[in-house]
C-alpha cells in the first residue's frame, strides 16, 4: 500500500497500515458506488413543533456497500473530501435531491423544501452557484425549494465566502448555517450573509432540559435569530420536553428522532402524501 505520511504512521505500522490500507479500499469502493448504484439518499423530516405540519426534509448521503456493509456518512464523506470525490458525490447528491422532490410532486406531494449539505470543498472551489443553477434547470425545482446547509465552520475557513454566498443567494435558493453555536463564528461576518435560517445543533438540544447551560444557549441562538430576522430550526429533538422548551421558548421548528428518522422517499410519501391530499 502506498505509504501515508502524516502523522508517523510509520512508528505504528502494523495497526496503522491496516487503516491506510481500508481507507484506500474505501476510497476504490466509493468512486465506484455511484455507477453500482450502491449510494441513495435518505431523507429525514423536517416539521412544525405545535402543528406537525411538513416544512421540508433534509436529504441525507446513505451508502450501503455489498463489501463494507452501511457505511457511515461520518466516515465516507471525510474521505471524499480528503480525495476531491466530493465534487462528483456533492453534484449527484444535488441533482438527485432536486429529481426527487420533482417525482414527489408527480405523485401528489409537494414537500415545501429539501435542504442538502454543502462540504467546504464544494464550496471553497467557487463555481457552486452556477452548478446549483444548472440543476434547478435540468430538474425545474423552483431555487426557493432548494435549501442549502453549510457549517459556520465552512464560511469561516472559505477566503470568499461571502461572494460565494451572494453568488448562491443571487441564484435564489435559501441558504442555512449548520451546526449552529458550534464553530468560530463571527456574528457581526454573519450579519453580512444573506441567509434565512439558522440550525441549533443537536448537542445543545440534547440536554435539554437537564443541562441549564445548553438551555441558555439555546435560548440564546433563537433570541438572535429573532432579532435577525432569522428562522431558526432545532436539529436532534428526540423528546417531547425538548420539543415543549423550544415551543416555550419561541422556536416552532424542529428535525429530529422525534418526528421521524432519515426515511426513504416512498416513506415520505406513505406518510405524508395521502394527509396532504385529503
Ligand atoms: P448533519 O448535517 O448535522 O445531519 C444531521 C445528522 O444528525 C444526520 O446524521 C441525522 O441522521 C442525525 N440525526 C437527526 N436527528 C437526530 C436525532 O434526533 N438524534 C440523533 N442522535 N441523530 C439525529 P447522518 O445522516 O449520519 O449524517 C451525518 C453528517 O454527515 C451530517 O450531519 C452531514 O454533516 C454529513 N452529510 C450527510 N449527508 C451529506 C451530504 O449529502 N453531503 C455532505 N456534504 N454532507 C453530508
Ligand atoms: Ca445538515
Ligand atoms: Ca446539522
Ligand atoms: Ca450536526
């Protein structure tokens, strides 16, 4: 196996060989997994605390291959990032989740919004606002229904986010900031970027309410984006008290275990279409 340099591996190598040798593997498996057909999305709901109703969903990377079994998007997106597959796994994922909520339509759903992640290689590489647009072309998905995620950590470390962002917001997709509360963030940079929703991220939600720290931040992130201007959404609410705080404390939208896992499409549609329809 080619030799990974970094870290010292070589005062490790027989436990660390191993691993370099599985990442290269995955790597080999992972650029063939689109073509094998091994790669879909999943998507998990989006909805309205006090009434249940579907606001969106967020479309998730699942990669179930027949060598390594379900393999987490924690480990297989680092690694396409780290080998520049991201570009091609990012566009799919795109285009993709733009088809899918066009063939929801088609059978009677119209789920109001998808929102897919954005990783900084995709982003940092510029160009992403005219690929967006591409395929809000090719699939006829209004850009309004199309949000993207990206973390405050990728505007942070992007020397043009801002154009970037713009150049995005031009295009008139909807932009959020993931993981909110959990990178370095400057507010008076994020006053700058047009963006309409923040995401509280889940390891301030799940505490909630044992923890009287993450309950002031929380708190505190639904206050600023009142003031904003800003809708804000909790991720990783699994439990009705969790639910009932944020309620009480002015935030009515939610994602979560709660309301339901990453789901596949035509569960979406079992479970909401025919509610929409009646
Ligand atoms: P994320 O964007 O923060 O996505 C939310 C993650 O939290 C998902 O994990 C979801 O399954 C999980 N989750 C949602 N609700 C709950 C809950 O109530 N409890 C718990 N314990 N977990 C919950 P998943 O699908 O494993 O994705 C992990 C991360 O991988 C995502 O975090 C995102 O950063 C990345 N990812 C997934 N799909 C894509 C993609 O298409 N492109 C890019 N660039 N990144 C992706
Ligand atoms: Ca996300
Ligand atoms: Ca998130
Ligand atoms: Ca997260």
């Amino acid at each position: 196996a080619k030799a990974r340099g970094r870290n010292g591996y070589r005062f490790y190598a027989p436990a660390m060989s191993g691993d370099g040798e599985l990442r290269l593997r995955m790597e080999a498996l992972l650029r063939r997994a689109i073509d094998k057909d091994e790669i879909h999305l999943a998507y998990q709901p989006q909805v309205e605390i006090d009434s249940g109703r579907l606001i969106g969903v967020e479309a998730l990377l699942r990669w179930n291959s027949p060598e390594l079994g379900q393999v987490a998007p924690s480990s297989f997106i680092p690694l396409a990032e780290d080998t520049g597959f991201i570009g091609q796994l990012g566009q799919w994922v795109l285009q993709e989740a733009c088809r899918q909520m066009v063939a929801w339509e088609a059978r009677g759903l119209a789920v109001p919004k998808i929102a897919v992640n954005l990783s900084v290689r995709q982003f940092e590489r510029g160009g992403m606002a005219a690929a967006v647009a591409g395929v809000l072309q090719d699939t006829g998905l209004a850009p309004q229904r199309l949000q993207l995620e990206v973390t405050e950590s990728v505007i942070m470390n992007t020397g043009d986010a801002l154009q970037y962002v713009n150049d995005l917001h031009a295009v008139g997709v909807c932009l959020a900031i993931d993981d909110f509360g959990t990178g370095y963030s400057s507010l008076a940079y994020l006053k700058q970027l047009p963006v309409q929703t923040l995401k509280i991220d889940r390891s301030f939600i799940k505490d909630i309410p044992q923890d009287p720290d993450d309950e002031a931040i929380a708190i505190a992130i639904i206050q600023l984006g009142k003031s904003m201007n800003l809708s804000v959404i909790a991720e990783g609410v699994e439990r009705e008290d969790q639910a009932a705080f944020l309620l009480r404390h002015g935030c009515n939208l939610a994602q979560g275990y709660l309301y339901g896992k990453p789901l596949a499409h035509g569960e979406i549609l079992a479970r909401w279409g025919v509610e929409q329809n009646a």
